[in-house]
C-alpha cells in the first residue's frame, strides 16, 4: 500500500542526522485508495539530498464525497500543526517549510493561519522584491534539481487535468498509448473479418424469411392503397376497412423492422437474401404522413446502417496499419 510505503520514508527522512533539522527545497505528493474506496492524497517534503517525508495527508471524508480533510501526521514532529479542509491552507504551509512565506515562524513553531489564501507579494518597495524574487528563483531551481535527481516525468502535452476524476495516480504514457492503439486496431481488424467470414445461420435465415414475408403484405397494401387513392371514390365502409388494414400492416412492418434492427447482419446475409431489397421496397412504398412515417424512418435508418457497416468493414481490411515506432 502507498500508505505503508509513505510512512516507512517520513521515518527514513526524519532519522538522519546530529539532531539537526532537514532543511526542505521541494514538496511532492501521492495519491491512493483507502481499503473503504476512500480516496487520499499523502504529501512530502523533499530535502537537499533527495529524501521525502511524509509531512501531511488528506482523506476524503465519505466515499466519491470530493471534500477532503488534511492534517499533519503525528509521525512528522517539526513544524506548527496543521488542521485544514482546503488545498491552500496545505499548499501555504508546505511553502512555509520550504522556506517561503512565515518560515521564520515555522521554524520557531509559532501558530500559523494556514486556511487563507498567502499575501500577494509585489517586486520593489518596502517589501524587499528583489530579495524575494532571488530567493524565489533560488528554490524553483533547487526543486527542478531535486525533480531531476527523482526521475520524476513530465506528463504528456495531450494530458489535460480537467479531464480527469483523480481516480489514475499517473498520466498515460508514450507505450501506454501505443498498446491502446494497437489494441484497437486489432479489435476493428477481428470485427472486419467477422462481418466478411460469418456465414449465415439457421436462425437468422428463418427471421430472414419470416421478416421478408411480413414486408411482402406491407408493400402489397401501401401499394392498394395508392391505387385507391387514384381511383375512383369508395363507401365509408370500405374507407374504414382499408384504414384498419393499413395500420395493422403498419404495425406490423414496424415490428418486423425493429427485429431486423437488433439482428446481426453480416455480409453473408445482405448478399444471400432478399431483405435488402425488400427493406428498399417499403421505403419506397410509404408516404410521409404520419402513419407511414415512422417506417419510412426505420427503413432508411437501417439501410444507412448497412452501408456503413459495409464501408467500414470493407475500409478496415483494404488499409494497411502502420506501427509507429518503438518509444526511445
């Protein structure tokens, strides 16, 4: 566990030594998972020679809750202490004991307000700018040496932090990238082949029939319908008689297509049946009022689907991948 590794170097870094304090150029932190799904987060304090220890962790006070509570560790005895429920308050006392803002006062233990924000300090005047800005510039340069000493990486351009929950302790990597691309290829690739390769089975060339024959009676009264509207005129009864007929055959198409809608079509079947066909037929018969209309729509929604499936399929197995290089 990160906490177990976390307490064994904030014991290793507070050990060494003829009694004299470390003096600290740099802070890092961890983040890690209580055993409860709570999330934490361990701050170190980094000295001269490249040695952290943990000086402050937070824990979030309910699982996925996103507020935290921070506070010293009993096992780090230099310093003030420190209660907070914000990252600022951590943030400045951690400066603090890397000898910016209140050191004096941190070093000589005296009680420090760490919950607010840390003065704005400005360059010249009576606040000694160019002191502060020397010292200031003195221990960014001593932290990107410790950094380098740590091996630490820099994250990659594409990793944004906004995106992210917290939940990965580390950004993606060059190889990390490379194995998902790799990955996907491979997955698009065995779908590719399957669509080509998959022969049709029993099952689907039963639906296949049974779905060709309801589309069969659909196209067959859309069409006597168009005839009756271009004849001549005809009985109430007879109105209302062709009405019903309609919106059963309605019904029905509708079910017939949602079915072919949820059906694996591979190019085995597009090929070895007539449903393309008929699918186009009954698009073609339908009207765009609002009995016909949603057919009209399931009709073209599944033949984009097809075409699709069969460019990118088809599209997947003409390209030619290329890997790109082995990370240096």
């Amino acid at each position: 566990m990160a906490a177990n590794r976390a307490s064994d170097a904030s014991g290793a870094g507070l050990s060494r030594g003829g009694g004299q304090l470390p003096k600290f150029v740099t802070h890092s932190q961890e983040k890690f998972v209580f055993p409860d799904g709570r999330r934490g987060i361990n701050f170190y304090l980094v000295d001269r020679a490249s040695v952290a220890s943990l000086a402050v962790t937070g824990e979030e006070r309910d699982t996925r809750d996103g507020h935290y509570s921070y506070h010293k560790v009993s096992s780090f005895d230099i310093g003030p202490p420190l209660t907070c429920g914000n990252l600022v308050g951590v943030h400045r006392w951690l400066a603090a004991m890397c000898g910016g803002v209140g050191a004096a006062a941190t070093a000589a233990g005296a009680a420090l307000s760490f919950g607010k924000h840390p003065p704005k300090h400005k360059p010249g005047g009576s606040q000694g700018g160019s002191k502060f800005h020397a010292q200031r510039v003195a221990r960014l340069e001593a932290a990107r040496d410790v950094s380098n000493a740590l091996g630490k990486r820099r994250r990659a351009a594409d990793y944004f932090a906004s995106e992210h929950t917290g939940d990965d302790v580390d950004p993606p990597t060059r190889s990390t990238r490379r194995e998902e691309r790799e990955a996907r290829w491979t997955l698009a690739r065995t779908r590719a082949l399957a669509f080509v390769r998959e022969g049709m089975r029993a099952d689907v060339e039963d639906a296949m029939s049974r779905i060709e024959a309801v589309l069969d009676d659909v196209i067959e009264t859309l069409a006597a319908r168009q005839k009756s509207h271009h004849g001549g005129s005809t009985s109430k009864k007879e109105k209302a008689t062709a009405s019903e007929t309609r919106r059963g055959a309605t019904i029905a198409a509708v079910d017939a297509l949602k079915e072919l809608h949820a059906t694996h079509v591979s190019l085995a079947v597009l090929d070895g049946t007539n449903v393309r066909e008929r699918v186009m037929a009954t698009r073609d018969a339908c009207d765009d009022d609002d009995e016909t209309g949603t057919v009209r729509k399931l009709c073209e929604s599944l033949i984009a689907q097809w075409r699709g499936a069969l460019r990118s399929h088809v599209g997947t197995l003409a390209a030619r991948y290329e890997r790109p290089p082995p990370p240096p």
